[in-house]
C-alpha cells in the first residue's frame, strides 16, 4: 500500500484558489469591485488570463477591446494603476473643493 503523501502549503493554497475561481458566479462578478475581478482573472503566474477576462467582459458588458488589452498584462501592475488613478482623482478633488 502506498504512502499518502501531504500537500505542501503552496500547492494547498493554489488548490484553495482554484476552488474559490470555480465557486465564483456571473452574479457575483458583476458586483464585485474591480480591483477583486482582477485578482479572480489573474492566473498562477500573477498574469491576467484571457478566459477569465472573457468573462468578466461578458457580465459587465465590457467591449472586446477590454480584454485584448488586459491579457496577459501583470496584476501589480494592474493594481498600481488602480492606486495611481485614485491618487490623481484624490489630488484633482482637493484642488477643485480647496
């Protein structure tokens, strides 16, 4: 009889995760923010993945555009946008109201 062998903490976690991908429905990636969408679409490789784009653009009626644009592209950098958008946004606010 063979030795059953543990799954490393590396190889539980992305099992986690990909349990957590398929449990992600339509519903629940039309409401979710942005920034959590990009994280459901990246890939193991930190790198967003076509299908999961596909979808996303799918239930939130992006263009196709939007997707050849995203794939492939690193989620840092994704989310480095993100936070370089909202600083600017914050900045342009403060002016405007001060």
């Amino acid at each position: 009889m063979g030795k059953k062998r543990r799954l490393t903490i590396d190889e539980s976690l992305k099992k986690a995760a990909q349990l957590a991908r398929d449990w992600i429905g339509d519903d629940d990636l039309k409401v979710m923010t942005y920034a959590d969408a990009m994280f459901w679409a990246a890939g193991e490789d930190g790198r967003l993945v076509k299908s999961h784009l596909e979808r996303i653009a799918r239930v939130r009626n992006y263009k196709s555009g939007w997707v050849y644009f995203n794939e492939g592209r690193l989620l840092r950098d994704v989310l480095a946008e993100l936070e370089e958008g909202k600083r600017q946004k914050s900045l342009r606010e403060f002016f405007r109201d001060g």
